[in-house]
C-alpha cells in the first residue's frame, strides 16, 4: 500500500487567499510625493519656497525699474531660492528614512530598495517640474500687476529659458539627491551640498592653477548660462562635464552604499 503526500496550496492557489501583488513604480511615486509634504519640516521648506519666490517679485515691482518689469525678467529670479531650497527637501525625503529609521518599515514594505529609490528620484524630478510651473506663476502675477502700475508688464518670453530652467531644477534636484544617498546624513547632507561646491568655486577664484579647472568644475559658473536662453554648445559640455563630478558621481556611489547598507 502507498500513500501519496500532497503538496500544500501556494498562496496564489489557495481559495481566497489571491496572490499578492508588488505596488506598481507609479504607486510608490505617488506615495513619496505625499511623503514630501508629509512632514512638518517639508511642508514649512515647501512654504519658505514660495513665499521666496514671491517676494523676490514684490522687491522687483517696488525697486526695479518700470522697463525690467517683465515676464522674463520676474521669471528667472524666482528660480533662484528654489533651485537653492528644493534639493534640500529632496535630501530630507532620503536621509529621513535613516534618521527617522522609516527603512525598517520601508524596506520590509518593498524589499526591493532599488524601486524605492527610483520612486524616490521619480518624485524629486517631478517636484522639480512643478517647480518651474510655480516660477511661472509668480511671474506671471508680477507681469499683470507692473502692467497695472505703470511698469513695462510685457509677456515676451524665450521658450528656451524654460527648457533651461527644466533642466536647471531638475539638475539641481538630483545634485541634493546624490548627497542624500551618499552620506545618508541630514545635517552632513545639506552641508555637503550646500558647502562643496561653495568651497570649490571660492578655491578657484584664489588658487591660479585651479582657474582653469574651475571653469568646468564650478557649477556656479556652468548653471549661469541657463538662466539665459542662449546657451552654447561649450557652455552645454561645461555644464555636463560640472554634472559629472557634482550629481552622477555623489549619486552612483549613493546608490551602491544604499543598496548595500544594512536596515537596523
């Protein structure tokens, strides 16, 4: 006599148990937008943002002068404190999962870290975008009200500048994000971001032998001609050699140290 041993059902099998489904990339982009205002320290960047943006717009429409009254001369300013404050609530949404120690929630949720991170970067991107729409806005709300107060209020605007400005915020966006990954420290993050390349451009201006090399190397230099919307192809390969060292490199090395970095 033989006996036959059956297998247990798998859980895809079982009766009204279904499979269980991984969340899909758009899912979990949608969930670190959310994750960015979340907080009340990212909600309150977010705010300092806009009202930056906004009063650089009041100063012009105060001081400036009635012929710089314009749409594009609004638009590129109001770039200037979130292409500086934006990074760094991309740079919390990284080293927060650490400090706060959400990894263990995290990456139990979604074993696959590489996926989380990609919705992390997915998200900072789109953030950035949106970004460039609310410089646009701020801009645009300056330009009706110089219009109505004897400024020059005129609409000519290049669209090259905002593909620029796309590509400023976005840039810059993933330069904070590359830090985050890399040191996987709030405070060191935001220094880091914030002081390297600081520290970099005032050694160039200093030391003569390091004058040339900082003509590629120093972003304060590459990024100026984006907010024009005539840039060279020069200009393009300074810009990108500058993005080498600044974003891909901080940011590869992230990702490896992340990925390999141990949840406790």
């Amino acid at each position: 006599m033989s006996t036959t041993t059956a297998s247990p059902p798998t859980a895809a099998s079982a009766p009204g148990r279904p499979g269980v489904r991984r969340p899909s990339l758009l899912r979990l982009t949608g969930v670190e937008l959310r994750k960015l205002v979340d907080t009340r320290a990212g909600l309150w960047l977010l705010i300092t943002i806009g009202l930056l943006a906004a009063a650089l717009v009041v100063v012009q429409l105060i001081w400036a002068d009635d012929a710089a009254q314009t749409f594009d001369n609004f638009f590129v300013p109001s770039m200037l404190p979130i292409g500086l404050l934006l990074p760094v609530l991309g740079i919390l949404s990284i080293t927060g999962e650490w400090s706060q120690r959400t990894a263990l929630t995290t990456f139990a949720l979604v074993p696959r870290r590489g996926r989380v991170i990609v919705a992390k970067l997915a998200a900072m991107v789109l953030a950035a975008l949106a970004s460039v729409l609310v410089s646009l806005g701020v801009a645009a709300a300056g330009t009706l009200v110089a219009g109505a107060t004897g400024g020059a209020g005129t609409w000519r605007l290049e669209w090259a500048l905002v593909l620029h400005a796309v590509v400023l915020q976005v840039a810059n966006v993933l330069m904070g994000a590359g830090f985050g990954l890399l040191l996987l420290n709030t405070p060191l993050a935001i220094v880091g971001y914030l002081l390297l390349p600081a520290l970099w451009s005032i050694l160039g201006e200093m030391i003569r032998p390091l004058r040339g090399p900082a003509g590629w190397l120093d972003t304060g230099r590459t990024m100026e001609p984006l907010l024009t919307p005539d840039v060279t192809a020069g200009q393009w390969g300074r810009f990108a050699v500058s993005l080498l060292v600044w974003l891909a490199v901080p940011l590869v090395a992230g990702l490896i140290r992340t990925l390999r970095r141990e949840v406790s």
